[in-house]
C-alpha cells in the first residue's frame, strides 16, 4: 500500500491480520469489508472473515446464500460499482456451530468419538450457547486461516459481545467453563462405571441428579454424561489451541483496529477495551471513530436569510413561510451537533495520548449497503 500518512493505509501495508473490535453497532464488519476493498484494491488478495453482515450489503457483495464457504467476489461487480480492484477480495461467513464441528473432527482422538459427540443431543445446544463459543471459534477460524498462503491479509470482524472483553478472553472462558470443578466433578462421577461413583461428594450430587432425571427423563443424564465425557477428550486440544490463538493475537503483523462510535459510551467502552490490549500485550493498530457528524459547510459563517430564501427557490423546495427558518435552524442543529462530536472524539484524543492514532470516519447520507459506498467508505478509512 502507498504510506501516505495514513495510519491504516500502513497498517494494510505491513500487517497480515487486523482484528475489528467494539462495542455492538459500531460500524465493526463495515469497516472490516471496507478496509478489506481498500486493501484489495491495491493489489492484495484480501480473506475477510465476517460475522452476521446486514443482509443487503452482504447481497451486494453476491452471498446471497447464507454461506459459510469462502466465496471469492467477481471482479465484475467492484467495476461495475466503479471501485476496480486489482488484488482480490474473499469473504467468509463465520458460523459458530460449524467452525465448532470442525474443530471436533479434527481434535477428538478418534472419528468414532467425534462422531458420537457430533450426534449427541445437547452437542447443538452447546457448541452455540456456551458462554464465549462464538467468540472463541472466530478465533479458531482466525488460527486456521492465517497462515494460508493464498491470502495476503486475514480481516476479522467480531461479534457483538454484550462485554468487548469476552472477546480478549474467549479461550481461557471457554476452557473454564468446560474444565469447571462441576464438569470435572460430574465426568469422574459418571467416568467411574458409568454410573455415579458412590463417594461422599457424588452421594450428595446424585441427589441433585436423581431430582433432575424425574424431571427431564433419565436419557437426559445419559446424554449429558456421555456428552461431558466426550468432551473432555478435546480439553487437550482447546487448551493447546487456546494458546496458539493468544499467540496469534500477540504476533508482531497482528493488530487491533479499536472501532467505536463518537457516543461517550461507545468511546469509554472502547478506551475500557484498549487498556486490556495494553495490558495482555496485544497490538492496537488504531481507534477508528465511525459515524462522526460533520459541520456542515460554511458551519461558522451560516447563510443569511436572502441566501436561504435564494437556495430555497433554486432547489424548488416547498416555499412555504418558515421554510428558511427552518433550514437555518437544520443548519444551526448541524453545527451543534458536529460540535458535539467533536468534543467527545476530543475525550478519546485525550485519553489516548498519542499512544495509539486516531482515524475520522464521517456519517454517509445512508447504511453502507452496497460496493459503491463500500468503496467510498474504503476511500475515508485510508484518506492521508
Ligand atoms: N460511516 C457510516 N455511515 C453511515 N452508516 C454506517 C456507517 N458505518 C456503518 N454504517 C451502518 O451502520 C450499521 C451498523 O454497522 P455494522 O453492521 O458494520 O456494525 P457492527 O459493529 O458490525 O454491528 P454488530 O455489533 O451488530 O455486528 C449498518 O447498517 C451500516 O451500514
Ligand atoms: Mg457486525
């Protein structure tokens, strides 16, 4: 990528995975699919790994199947848009469940077992609704990928986690979660002849049981202890990959684009999240500050009533009595408001101390839904 000061114009340059983060809403899978045309389009052979596009951009970026294969977007579509690229963009659909089967087939010790966890009744219910899955599997997916030599740079868009920092943590979450003492107590309880063991701790547990099945039905138990058991085959495996994973997350060419929206919330969240990537050691590339509003035009000099009264006419606008005052009030709010913004980004530059760069990003005129304004996004992200 040309440097032209622009620091994520550099980061594209010399990183192999970003990583977008922030709080929900933000503007995080559009600035990863928007970097993601800005790399492509110098040349790049660019994987963005998405999660959960809004349905008409991922329309116009041609998944109209809910895919959870790589697809490889058609050149065609980015002229056709008038954003040519010369690299190439491939974007993938995370899918927890998926990500999650894939990681059982290829770490349970034997296919047997895989299979007999693949098939178990509370498997589905598991592998999607365990505290820290989805995060923890776009961090699995992050680790299959990233070395793959037919990409340059590897974009990850992240859920919208209720907490940013489940996010940090997902692996360790999910190993604690799994290697809890209750699991750990029940898989030894049930291991034992596949029945409870009569020791002191499972005779008090078996209580709790025994009131469980009369109410779910005892297969219920059998599932889950097999399940359990089945599981705790992968605890080797989730806890090497947990640590491959922190790995990749520390790598020098990995960084963190901290995306937030100007809203005091939004930024203390995002601040809140930094200092954790601080702390872990984790790289943060740069706080993109997404939807700011801009002053409009002349915002210090507003128009004088002739003016307005001109414009209106030019523009063939409804001539009704108030209609200048009103515009002048619009243009007034405008100002206000962008001040406003102004004042909260102001916080973050603050706060942040130079340690790591601050990029605009203003409001569109409407959602970014297509290649285009993908591309005129792409355009602001990199601007020098
Ligand atoms: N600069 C912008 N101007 C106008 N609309 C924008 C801008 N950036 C994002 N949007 C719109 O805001 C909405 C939310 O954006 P996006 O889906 O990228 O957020 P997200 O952080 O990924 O959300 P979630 O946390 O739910 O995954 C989308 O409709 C998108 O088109
Ligand atoms: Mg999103």
């Amino acid at each position: 990528m040309p440097s032209n000061g622009n620091p994520l114009a550099t980061l594209l340059g010399s990183h192999r995975v970003l990583i977008a983060v922030g709080a929900g809403g933000v503007g995080k899978t559009t600035t990863a699919a928007a970097l993601g045309v800005a790399a492509a389009r110098e040349g790049k052979r660019v994987l963005c790994l998405t999660i959960d596009p809004a349905r008409r951009l991922a329309e116009s970026l041609g998944l109209e199947r809910m895919s959870t294969e790589a697809v490889t977007i058609d050149p065609a579509r980015f002229r056709e848009a008038g954003v040519p690229i010369q690299g190439s963009l491939t974007v993938m659909m995370l899918d927890t469940k998926r990500t999650f089967d894939e990681f059982v087939r290829k770490h349970a010790s034997t296919p047997e077992k895989a299979k007999r966890l693949l098939g178990n009744k509370l498997y589905k219910y598991v592998s999607t609704t365990l505290a820290g899955t989805q995060e923890y599997m776009a961090m699995e997916k992050l680790v299959a990928v990233r070395d793959d030599p037919a990409y340059d740079l590897v974009l990850l868009d992240t859920p919208p986690t209720a907490n940013a920092l489940d996010f940090l943590d997902a692996p360790e979450r999910l190993i604690d979660a799994l290697d809890s003492p209750a699991m750990r107590w029940f898989i030894e309880a049930f291991q034992e002849s596949g029945k409870v063991s009569l020791n002191l701790l499972a005779k008090s547990a078996a209580v709790v049981l025994k009131t469980i099945g009369k109410v779910t039905g005892g297969g219920f138990l059998d599932d889950m202890a097999a399940f359990i058991v089945e599981l705790n085959d992968l605890f080797g495996g989730f806890k090497e990959r947990a640590s491959m994973v922190q790995k990749t997350l520390r790598a020098k060419d990995t960084s963190f684009l901290l995306v937030t929206s100007p809203a005091p919330m939004s930024i203390r969240e995002v601040l809140y999240f930094s200092e954790r990537l601080a702390e872990h050691g984790m790289p943060r590339g740069a706080y993109i500050v997404n939807r700011l509003r801009m002053p409009p035009p002349r915002a210090g000099e507003p128009p004088s009533e002739p003016e307005v009264r001109d414009a209106v006419k030019k523009h063939a606008l409804t001539l009704d009595d108030d209609a200048p005052e009103r515009l002048l009030r619009a243009h007034a709010d405008a100002v206000k408001l962008a001040a406003l913004d102004a004042r909260h980004v102001k916080a973050l530059d603050d706060a942040s101390k130079n340690a790591v760069p601050i990029v605009r990003v203003p409001q569109l005129a409407s959602d970014v839904r297509d290649l285009a304004l993908l591309g005129e996004v792409a355009d602001l992200l990199i601007r020098a």
